[in-house]
C-alpha cells in the first residue's frame, strides 16, 4: 500500500501544476530539452523515446500532483509508469537526472510564480515519486524474469491484467 504525497507538498506545487497542465506539450518539450542536456545518450538504449518518456513522465506527475485518488492509487499509476519506463530501456541510475530536469523545466515555465519554497516542493514531490518509479522498475524487470522462466514472451505478463481505467488516469492513455 503507498502513500499520497505531503499534503503540505501538494498545496505548494498546486498552482504551478494546474498551469503545466493546461501547457503539458510546452512542458514535456521543456522536460526533454532539459533531459537531452543532463543525460548522455551512452546510458540509454539506441532506440530511446526520450519524447515520448518525458510526454509519460509530465503525464503521470502532473495528475499525481493533482488528482484526489487515493495514496495506493497514485502510488500504483507511479509504480506502472516506472515499469514502463523500463520497458521503455530507461535505466534507474538517470532519475536524479529526472529531478534536476523536471526543477529545471518547472522553474523556466513558471518564473513569474517561482520562489525557493515552490522549487522545494517540486524536488520533494519528485522524491516521494523516485522510489515508486524505481519499485515499479524492479517489479517490471521480476515480472519478466518470471514469464521467461514460464516459457512466455517478456512482457505478456501483463497482457490482460483486467484493469478498468479512468479517463483522466494516465495509465489509460
């Protein structure tokens, strides 16, 4: 079972949020031009996404930052979107790059509302979200191993898990 972010958190990243996701393209472009500049492309797969890993991770944050789930849900959508960014090729080791970008990103887009209290909010926020996304990693990669062992092909472990999504959740985009 996980936990919601800080409440306290939430309510100082709130406004900055609301607005990135009105902006969520401007803000993924933001997130990948800062993404490009922090990790070398030698700790990446060949065939990388690093677009469509940026869309996914503003995706997934910004409604973690908004969203009235409950902890476990918001917690479970983090969790899958880190399996996914495995999937994906994205290796654990680049999410501090992750945080550096994503402060980076936030204040460039949001200057006029920034401060030292909003810039704080956002790396914590980023730090409770960390763990779930490498959780999610390491369960993606456990998952794997499992059905390989059980003759499947990776990745159809998940194939039909079942699960009815909400439309504003971003594991159903």
């Amino acid at each position: 079972m996980g936990q919601a972010p800080d409440p306290a958190v939430l309510a100082d990243i709130r406004q900055s949020a609301g607005w990135l996701t009105r902006h969520d393209e401007t803000f993924a472009r933001q997130l990948y031009g800062e993404m490009t500049r922090l990790v070398p492309g030698s700790s990446l797969p060949p065939a990388f996404a690093m677009e469509a890993f940026c869309r996914r991770m503003v995706r997934t944050l910004l409604w973690a930052a908004l969203t009235d789930q409950p902890g476990h849900v918001v917690t479970d959508v983090v969790r899958e979107t880190g399996g996914q960014n495995w999937r994906a090729g994205f290796p654990d080791e680049e999410y501090a790059n992750v945080a550096h970008a994503l402060v980076q990103a936030v204040r460039d887009l949001t200057s006029d509302d920034w401060s030292t209290s909003t810039g704080s909010a956002w790396v914590s926020f980023f730090l409770w979200a960390w763990p779930y996304l490498t959780d999610g990693a390491w369960r993606e990669s456990a998952r794997d191993v499992s059905t390989e062992r059980a003759g499947s092909p990776p990745g159809e472990a998940d194939a039909g898990d079942g699960q009815i999504m909400a439309l504003d959740d971003p594991r159903s985009r």
